[in-house]
C-alpha cells in the first residue's frame, strides 16, 4: 500500500482491513430525511469509487442490510467479483432483551445474511439494551459458536462500557472492537475504555465525530438553532450532548478554534474534528453518516487523509475542553446514555 492508502485503511483484524472513514447508515433508518432507494444505491456506487468501501449498518436500521444486499448484486453485475470482494459490510445485531435461545441467534443472523446477500459477515457488532438482563452473556456465546462455524467472521459491541468488556474478556469471548460515541465534545472514552482496549487489543469505532453535523462552519457564529432548524434526530441528539457538554457559546469557541485549525490546513471544521478522533490510540476509524441520495461528503471526507493536526492545533483544541462539564461525571461510561 502507498502513503495515502495506509493513512486510510486500517487493520481490523489480520484478514479484516477497513476503511478509516466508515459510511454509516442509521441515517437510512428514517428521521433524516426521505430515502428513495434507486437514488441510495447510485450513491453507494460512487462511495465505491471514491474508496469509500466500508459500511456501519444494523438489522434495525430499516432497509440498510437489504441496500447492502442490492448494492452487492449490482455492483457484481456491473463490475465483478474482484470489486464485490473491496466492500466491508459491518451489521449489528440488536435484540430486545429477553431470553435469547440459539435459534434465535441463528435466525436473526441468518436473516441478515440474505437481506445483505452474503454468505459470511465481516463484522457482527452486538448491542444489549439491559445490562440488569443476563441474556447478553448468552447471545454473545451464541455468536462465538457461528464464527466457529464461519458465519460470522469477527465478533465487535456497540454501546458496551469498560465493565461488561471485563466480564467478556474474563470468558475469554474474542472481541475485535467497541462502537462508541467519541468526539471532541464527547471525550468519555479516554477515561475507561481506550486504557483497557489497549492492554486487550481491541479497536473502537467511533460515532458522532462530526456532531450530526454541528461540528461545521454552517453552524460558525449563529445563535442555537431553534427546534424546527434541528430537522434530524442527529442534529437533535447531539444539540443535547453539546447543551450538557458546556453550552452553545462554548461550542461556538471551539468551532472559532477549530475553523482556524482548519484554514491552516485548507481544509474544513468536518476534516479537523475527524482528523483529531483518527489520531487518537485504539481508533480504528471515525462513523460519517451517508444520506444517501440527499447529501454528498465524499470529497470533503477525502481531504481528512491529506493532513496531519500537530502539537499546537491540539493543545487549542485541548484548551477549549478543558472548559467543559465532565461527561463522564455527569452521564457515566461509554453507552449510559441509553441505559
């Protein structure tokens, strides 16, 4: 691999290599905007292009495993096997708590194996509403045995915080990695979850870098957007996260920081604030959501690979946080927020 490939691609695991810059698909799941299905997988086609080959997806993300599924057999048709074999397609699992048997394991997987047209997943992540439910423990067996049997190729969480990864690594269940929240605003994985993925070798997947989308100069020097402005359950969701974190005029320091990070570099508030999450250890890539067919990011989303933050663009960055509520304190480890 040259230079720039290296910079953005990461090795997973030794036969799993993603991009460092993964297409997320909860925003195809509804509350983004309406996504008329022609026009998602023309648009996935040019992510293929760009080298844009990894997707984050989910069995309870509406259609994005039957997209997947879609994407595959056209993009076989129109340009082979050798292209089919480039696209990374990370599910998740995400079952309501209860008494998981192994058929139902077995039937929820095999479910998504014929919505995503595949005949083995690169990377099931595993998410558990009720950690006071014990069925989690039981699922994830349940996962261990289909990859013992090649169904699955690897097994990864979302959402889990640093106790349950203990009791996991205490059953010797083989975890590759950890989705999780993790921005510049959002820095609670540095005080468990990154120490501990480090001494057990597993990789986070980081979500909400860019802030739904707040993280931008649209945002630059503009009073809170009203609640009819907030038109996406993300710009929703982390206009609280930035409310709790320390407020909009704080925010608006860091974006005014940020955005002279960003002229320095050419490049923009979006290519910083991912940069400084891919710097960070035990990241293996940042979760950019794709509305497909509405928005484009590919050529923006290419310029985070083009520079490198050195000590002085972190220590602004780190002066600003220094400023804040501790997340941690107030909402507790990775994933309390939706316990």
């Amino acid at each position: 691999m040259n230079d720039l490939t290296e910079k953005k691609c990461y090795q997973l695991a030794p036969d799993l290599t993603i991009c460092r810059i993964v297409n997320g698909m909860w925003q195809v799941a509804g509350g983004h905007g309406y996504i008329d299905s022609e026009s998602a997988i023309a648009d996935m086609m040019k992510y293929h292009d760009a080298g844009f080959t990894s997707w984050d997806l989910a069995d309870i993300y509406g259609p994005a495993e039957d997209f997947i599924g879609q994407f595959r057999r056209r993009l076989l048709t129109l340009k082979g096997k050798q292209e089919l074999d480039r696209i990374q397609a990370l599910t998740k699992w995400v079952p309501q708590p209860g008494r998981i048997t192994r058929s139902i394991a077995n039937e929820s997987i095999e479910r998504s194996l014929r919505r995503m047209n595949v005949s083995s997943i690169d990377l099931l992540q595993f998410h558990w509403w009720d950690y006071n439910n014990p069925y989690y423990m039981d699922a994830l067996k349940y996962l261990s045995d289909l990859q013992d049997e090649g169904i699955i190729r690897h097994i990864g969480l979302t959402n889990f915080d640093t106790e349950r990864l203990q009791i996991m690594m205490d059953s010797d269940l083989q975890i590759v990695s950890n989705q999780v929240q993790y921005s510049i605003i959002d820095r609670r994985p540095e005080v468990k979850m990154i120490p501990f993925c480090l001494d057990h070798n597993i990789h986070l997947l980081s979500y909400g870098s860019l802030c739904g989308g707040l993280m931008s100069e649209r945002y630059l020097g503009r009073k809170p957007p009203s609640a009819a402005e907030l038109d996406t359950l993300s710009l929703r969701k982390y206009k609280k996260m930035i409310d709790t974190w320390g407020g909009w005029n704080l925010f608006q320091e860091l974006l005014s920081t940020l955005k002279g990070i960003a002229q320095k570099h050419n490049v923009s508030i979006a290519n910083v604030a991912s940069r400084y999450i891919l710097a960070k250890p035990a990241v293996a890539g940042v979760i950019i959501g794709v509305r497909l067919g509405i928005v484009n990011h590919r050529n923006s989303n290419e310029q985070t690979f083009n520079f490198s933050l050195d000590k002085s663009d972190c220590d602004a960055i780190d002066a600003v946080c220094t400023k804040t509520n501790n997340l941690f304190d107030i909402i507790g480890d990775c994933g309390d927020e939706y316990r």
